[in-house]
C-alpha cells in the first residue's frame, strides 16, 4: 500500500515506522518535519496533508503523528472521508478496524514504545473492516453527520 506519514518532529519512533513501513513492503510517502523540503511542520498542518493525500487518491492510507497524538488525530478527522483513530495499543487499533473502519491511524510520538507501535501496525494492518449490516449501518451515520456538519466546499 502507499502510506502516507506525517510528524510535527522526528523521533525514534518516526525513524521506526519509515523504516517498519518499507520493510513491509509500503511505499512511504513523507509529510511534515519528517519530509524534506515540507514547510507544513505544524501538526495542524502536516496531519491534514496526510490526510488528504488519502482522499486525493495519492495514498490508501495514513499514519498521523504528534507529541500527544490528539491533535494529528483532530486534524485528519476535519479532511471530509477521513476516520482517524488514536490508537494506543493493538486491540484499539484493531477496534478501529473493525467498528470505525479507520483509515487513518493517530500516534502519541510520547507515548507509544516501538515494540507497542510494533503491535500496534501488525493488528492495524491484518484487521478487516466488518461488513456485517449492524455495522455499515453505524458507519453511514458517520457519513451523514460529516454531510450534516459539512460545509458543502
Ligand atoms: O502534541 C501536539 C499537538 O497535539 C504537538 O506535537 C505539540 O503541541 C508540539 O509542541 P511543541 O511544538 O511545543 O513541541
């Protein structure tokens, strides 16, 4: 898949999941203070950039990264199709999956060890959305307060 990755600084961690990333075999597509040659540093501005190369279609998906994850996170969920979740272990991310059919991932640069980021990708990436009716159900109605509460631009 074509990942794209943003980060308001480079730490271990970022160094971790460029590197975790290509190894699985991802194409990494770099945003923020990670990237070179991005202006866009401030997390406001790196997280939604990633978040919206995936609704452009240039990548599938996109890890979001920030000292306390909240505010890549907030970030992406204000890109109209995005469902960023902030996740700090593998069974959230693997809810997400599941139940928020997550597109995008959110991390804490703080809090999250790499052996648990480790985990945290494995789960993100070998969990299917559910299908069942009860839950698209559930995911149309996050499609109908992102119309409510949209703009229209
Ligand atoms: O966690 C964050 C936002 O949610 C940022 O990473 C944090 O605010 C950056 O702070 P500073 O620029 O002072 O290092």
């Amino acid at each position: 898949m074509r990942i794209a990755l943003s980060s308001d600084e480079r730490t271990e961690l970022t160094d971790f999941l460029i590197r975790e990333l290509r190894e699985r075999g991802h194409e990494v597509l770099l945003f923020g203070a990670i990237a070179e040659n991005d202006p866009d540093v401030d997390w406001p501005l790196a997280s939604s950039r990633a978040a919206r190369a995936v609704v452009n279609g240039e990548a599938d998906e996109a890890i979001v990264c920030c000292w306390t994850g909240t505010g890549a996170s907030i970030a992406a969920n204000k890109v109209r199709g995005i469902r960023a979740a902030l996740c700090h272990d593998a069974e959230t991310a693997r809810g997400a999956r599941i139940w928020n059919h997550a597109n995008v991932l959110a991390l804490s640069l703080r809090a999250t060890s790499i052996p648990i980021a480790k985990e945290i990708l494995d789960a993100w990436f070998e969990t299917p959305f559910s299908e069942d009716e009860w839950n698209l159900q559930q995911m149309a109605r996050i499609r109908a307060l992102e119309a409510e509460f949209s703009s229209g631009e």
